[in-house]
C-alpha cells in the first residue's frame, strides 16, 4: 500500500512536468523559472532514485513493485528536459538581447 501512495504523490507531482517543459520550449524565455527550484526538484528525484536501488527490500520485490521507480524516472527525465530547456531558454534570450 506504500508504494502506491508513493506512486501517486508521484503522478500527482509528475503531471505538472511534461506540460511545464511544453511551455518553456514554446516560450523560449526564462521568465517565471527558477534555476534554483529546479535543480532542487532534480536533485530531489535522484536522490529517490538511489534510494530505490540501494534498498534490499525494494530491490527484492522489483518485479512487482517496478512501476514506483519507473515513476520517479519519468518525473526525472521531465525535470531534466526542463532543466535543459532552461538553459537554451537564457540563450536565446541572450541571444536576442545582443542583437
């Protein structure tokens, strides 16, 4: 019943990333990011994911309960895209300030 909680708050905080990363590609602004809050949240998916592998536990029941890691690494990709996404953002807008 725990990992599907976790599952859950994960999908609930995961929904929001595909149409966020959509948004800054459209934009091609940093306006209204925060570098800071990302790489927070980033960092915050790794670590869940480290502590999913390093757990005996969890690793002993991967075949049932894969779909809690899965989740933490669809969220990670998402927020990594807009992380990337960010970065290309403040070029261009650099970019654009020059010209």
């Amino acid at each position: 019943m725990a990992e599907i909680l976790e599952t859950l708050m994960l999908v609930a905080f995961g929904i929001s990333w595909p149409i966020n990363a959509v948004k800054s590609y459209r934009a091609r602004s940093t306006k209204g990011k925060s570098l800071t809050f990302l790489i927070l949240i980033f960092s915050g998916y790794i670590c869940g994911i480290i502590s999913k592998l390093i757990n005996p536990a969890y690793m002993s029941s991967l075949s049932t309960k894969w779909y809690v890691l899965a989740v933490y690494i669809f969220n990670f990709v998402w927020v990594g895209t807009d992380l990337c996404l960010y970065f290309r953002n403040r070029k261009i807008e650099k970019a654009e300030a020059a010209a």
